[in-house]
C-alpha cells in the first residue's frame, strides 16, 4: 500500500461474509513466553480453545474454523445480537502445533476454504497460515508473515519509532551478554529489561534495587543468543490501546481504551475510552497513525494494536506493536456492530470494556457464568449486560455493554461480586 487512506471506513472487509481462521501461532514460542517447551505446547493447545472467542466477531452471514463446535444455546444468544456466524467448520484433525496446521490436514476443512468466496480473517498471519493459504488457494500478499513477525519483534519497533521521528525512551538494544554487563554497572535507577521476542508482557523484568538487576542479569545471561532492550523505568498513569485496521486501499480506528492491569505487567482488560485529555488523545491518534501508515508501507493488512504509557505530565511514549487481534479485539468487534450496525465504527466512550477476572470456580461454560451473573448477565433484546466468551477460560471472561458509564461501572462491580 503505497498511498494509504486513514480514517475511511474499509472497503469490504465487515460488509462482506468473511471466513474467519482464528489459529495463533508465536513466532517467539516459548523465548517469547519465558516458559519451558512443554509449558509452551501446553499453550499451545490452550490457544485452540481459543478461537471461541471469534463466535464475537462473525456476523450471521460469516463462516468460521473453530476446534470444537459452540454450545447450541450460547450460539442462540450471539445470533439474536447479529453474531455468532452461519457456518463453523471443526476440522477432524486435532494434533496439529495450531488450528491451521489441523485444517491443513483435514481435507473436508480444506475444500471448505478453497471454495469459499469471500473475504478471509486471520487472527494473525504466521508461515503456517500462509501454507493454510497456498494449499487452499488462497493466496496471501507477499511475505505477509514475515511483515507480520517483524512488526511484533520488539528491536524492530524500537528502530521504526526512531525512523518516524516519534517519541520514545532512551533505550539500549544489544545482545544478552552486552546487557548483562550494562545492568553489572548498576546505573542507580530502576530498569525494565525485555527480550525481542516477548509476548503479551512475558520475558519483560523489572528492576529496582541492585539485588533485583543482579537477579536479572542472570536470567538475560542465561538467555544466551536473544537481543534484550534496556531501559530506564518511567512511572506512567494510565496504559492507552490503539487499536486499529489495516485494508488493502485504506485504514480506520477500531477504537482506543484504557489497559487494566492486576499489576505492572498482567493484562486484566480494556475501558473503550480515551483519556480524559484532549491533547493526550490526540497525541495517541497522531503515533497511532503513523505507526499504522508504515505497517501498511511495509504490506501489513489486519488488525494492528499499538500500547503506549502517558506519564504524569502528559509525555505519550508508544511502547509496542501488536501485529495481531488484540485480547479485546473480539470485544470491540462485537460491540462496534451492534452499537453502531459497523464493526469499524468506534463505540461511544465509555460505554463498552472488556474484562477477565481469574476465579477458583475454574473453568465453566460461558452459559453458566450467564446463570451465575443473573441480573447482570448480557440481555440480547436491551444489548446491554455482562456476555461472557466461551472459551474455557479459568475465570470469566466477558465483554461489558451498557448504555453509559455508570451503568458498564455497576455492571463490572456485579460481574466482580460474581467471580468472588
């Protein structure tokens, strides 16, 4: 894309049935989890369970390739507010490293792709959704993959911000042996420390006293072969989302929200809202913007989400790129069309979020959360309430619709005295 057009509405993805491909599959594997190799397989089976969450996203006349077929009732609920899809295809093979590899091997799933004529949605292009694609003669844009792998590598972001001219923090890039003997100086203030390849706030440490940076760097020594950024700690006081779409002719917001976290660095949801100041917002939209022109320069298509801090006095520092569907993407997707009839067309302020809380109760279907919520629970004819996604997460999981703030405030307080 050589003259992208920002703020157009797209131009036929969401108006036309769309077959939605939900596979996840992380380049960084495991490096970019800070986990072990099986923890890392067990995570990968865990994102096939996942792809429930796109039954949000698919309009009635959209088909979807999902690991196991939607509870019936649940489905019924999605499809009185305009989703949950027309088709869902569950490929017979199950053993495969992501769900592209097991439509890959399904030749039923295959022809079902190779003859569908509409637009295709991956949750986020990898080699083996391009291999997906060439074997169902779908073929992507040229080195969709590799753009897609470049724009979630952190050093990569790091060297775009500064090709833009955009603000950012001073930051040391080098390899693990270079880093380990800049945190052996001991600079005297706090330092955050993060691999290339990290992924959703993993393989990310934080170091205040000079015993915690000895014990980091121990670990970036023990990471031998990875590139690390290094740099100084600043405070923030709020964590915006930007999240945006990439289109072949042109690009649009999808909307910005405030992250939620349980601590510094563990996601627990989104406010779809700006932040209260103008110039701020503003400063976020312009980053935004020019971030998401040199993805599409680069041949990126989809859904791009950009993180940034906002500090105490207003500075904007833009932090990393999601070359993917974001946790809340699902949401704001859901939400967009049936506030709006659009699923590109930002919700008013304040009146949507996306939460998930952990809970002892375990795993349950996102119809028993809908029995335990009781008054709270999403009612499809006032389109408001607490909907929980039914993807077997450990805890609920759930995007929140009200008819202004306070209300989504009340609502999340019941959906917290549920979890409880």
């Amino acid at each position: 894309m050589s003259n992208p057009v920002f703020g157009a509405l797209i131009e036929t993805a969401g108006k036309e049935p769309t077959l939605h491909i939900p596979s996840v599959r992380m380049a960084g594997g495991a490096a970019g989890f800070h986990v072990s190799e099986n923890e890392y397989a067990r995570m990968e089976r865990g994102f096939k369970r996942l792809s429930a969450r796109s039954l949000l996203m698919a309009s009635p006349q959209d088909s979807l390739i999902l690991n196991r077929a939607p509870d019936r009732e649940y489905l019924a609920l999605l499809r009185h507010s305009g989703a949950g899809g027309a088709n869902h295809v569950i490929p017979s093979e199950s053993h495969g490293q992501c769900l592209a590899e097991d439509a890959q091997n399904c030749p039923a799933t295959l022809k079902f792709i190779r003859d569908w004529p509409g637009a295709v949605e991956f949750y986020m292009v990898s080699d083996m959704d391009e291999r997906l694609a060439t074997q169902s003669n779908k073929p992507l844009p040229e080195h969709q993959a590799h753009v897609t792998a470049l724009l979630n590598d952190k050093v990569f972001f790091t060297r775009t911000l500064e090709d833009l001219g955009l603000p950012m923090i001073e930051t040391y890039v080098g390899p693990s042996d270079s880093v380990a003997f800049r945190l052996e100086k001991d600079p005297g203030w706090p330092v955050v420390a993060r691999s290339s390849r990290s992924v959703g706030g993993a393989a990310v440490w934080k170091a205040e006293t000079a015993t915690q940076r000895q014990a980091l760097k121990k670990i970036v020594e023990r990471r031998r072969g990875e590139v690390f950024l290094l740099q100084k700690w600043v405070p923030s006081v709020s964590s915006p989302n930007l999240q945006i779409y990439v289109g072949s002719r042109s690009i649009c917001v999808l909307g910005l929200s405030i992250q939620k976290f349980h601590d510094t660095t563990h996601h627990a949801g989104n406010y779809f809202q700006g932040s209260g100041d103008k110039d701020v917002d503003l400063a976020l939209l312009r980053q935004g913007k020019a971030i998401a022109m040199e993805a599409a320069r680069l041949g990126y298509l989809g859904v791009l989400g950009v993180d940034f801090i906002v500090t105490a006095n207003g500075d904007v520092f833009a932090m990393e790129i999601n070359a993917r569907h974001n946790t809340s993407t699902h949401a704001l997707w859901f939400s967009n069309r049936l506030i709006n009839n659009d699923p590109f067309l930002a919700v008013p302020p304040g009146r949507v979020a996306y939460m998930r809380w952990p809970s002892a109760r375990g795993r349950l279907s996102a119809m028993e959360w809908m029995g335990i919520l009781g008054a709270a629970a999403f009612d499809p004819k006032k389109g408001e309430g607490v909907l929980p996604f039914d993807c077997g997460y450990e805890g609920l999981e759930a995007a929140i619709l009200a008819g202004d703030m306070e209300r989504r405030q009340w609502l999340e307080r019941m959906a917290e005295m549920a979890v409880a």
